[in-house]
C-alpha cells in the first residue's frame, strides 16, 4: 500500500473548536483522502453545543469509519495498521497529558501510544490558554515523544471576513502541513 493511499485517522476530544474539525473534515472529503474517526464522550458534547446536532451528524457523515472511543480491538490500537497520519483536533490538555505520559485510558490514547511508538506522524490541535505549568510539560513531553503540537491559533493576514473563512484557512494550513495541497489557500507575500 503507498503511503498516500493511506486513511487519515482523526480523534475529536472535548476542547473548544468543533469548527475547525467540520472544515478539516470537509477539505479532506473534496480532496479525496479516507477519514477515520473516533470522538470522546466530552467531544460529542462539545461538537452538539458548538455546531448542533446537524453539525455533529455532518461530522460523522464525512467519515468512511467511526470508532467507539471505549474500544480497544480495532484495527488503529494495533501498531501493525498502516496509517497516512493521526490527527486529534481538537486536543485537550486531559487527552495530551495522557498521551504524554503514556497513558490509555480510552481509544484515543491507545491509538496515539500506537502512532508514537511506530514513529507515525501525530498532530495534537490544542486548545487551551492560558497554559500552566504542568500543560507545558506535557507539550514539551509529547513533542519529544514524536508528537507534533499544532495550536489551533487563527491568523489574520488573509483578512477573513467571518469565522467560517478563517477556520476554512486554519483546516487548510493543517491539511498543507501533512502533505495536501490546496490551491486557493491564501499565501502571505510580504505585501500589505
């Protein structure tokens, strides 16, 4: 199997930014890449509170496969599955805190153990600010694991006109970090 053909796993936990994960989501559907998705208890209630149910039912529809975030015998706990990446967006601090040190309390731990341990890309969207003490532990923890933190910070440049362009050039910026390209993202050239 290449490498490019491989399905993109992505993990939906409870922090603030079900936006992001739609437009993410969405791009990856038009781009042709195979999604598959678990989500955590809290960020099914995160996903209802911040886009609805039909946001949250938009989410489930784009992906080929869901998993139930209490188990443990599918195929992406096992480091033997071939993945393209894994992308938890967005990411608490609870679930980063886990996975840094080394903890599987639910699916979503286990597989990103699993991406880390093979060497396999893992991104981690957080979510969180101000950060303490021990959340920069955990993100320097996971960074040099393997992990890649990949904040969910929004920029202005391209000078977005609602919340929808801007988390459609956030979802693109991460989606030209794992290798897509994306013709109509804006790109900064230093003009005013």
């Amino acid at each position: 199997m290449r490498y490019e053909s491989r399905p993109l796993l992505l993990a939906v936990t409870g922090a603030s930014g079900s936006i992001y994960t739609l437009k993410f989501l969405k791009l990856m559907k038009a781009l042709g890449q195979e999604i598959h998705l678990v989500i955590s208890d809290t960020g099914l209630k995160v996903c209802r509170l911040e886009i609805g149910e039909e946001g949250l039912e938009a989410i489930k529809s784009l992906a080929s496969i869901q998993y139930d975030v209490s188990r443990f015998d599918v195929a992406p706990a096992s480091g033997s599955s071939r993945w393209k990446a894994m992308v938890i967006l967005p990411c608490t601090m609870g679930t980063l805190g886990a996975i840094a040190n080394g903890i599987s309390l639910n699916l979503i731990h286990r597989c990103s153990d699993c991406f880390l341990k093979e060497q396999r890309p893992l991104i981690a969207v957080v979510r969180e600010t101000p950060l303490n003490r021990i959340h920069l532990k955990n993100l320097l923890a996971f960074s040099e694991a393997g992990g890649t933190v990949y904040p969910a910070m929004p920029s202005f440049y391209s000078r977005p006109s609602s919340l929808d362009e801007m988390a459609y050039f956030f979802a693109g910026r991460l989606a030209e970090f794992l290798g897509f390209e994306i013709k109509d993202l804006p790109v900064w050239d230093g003009s005013p």
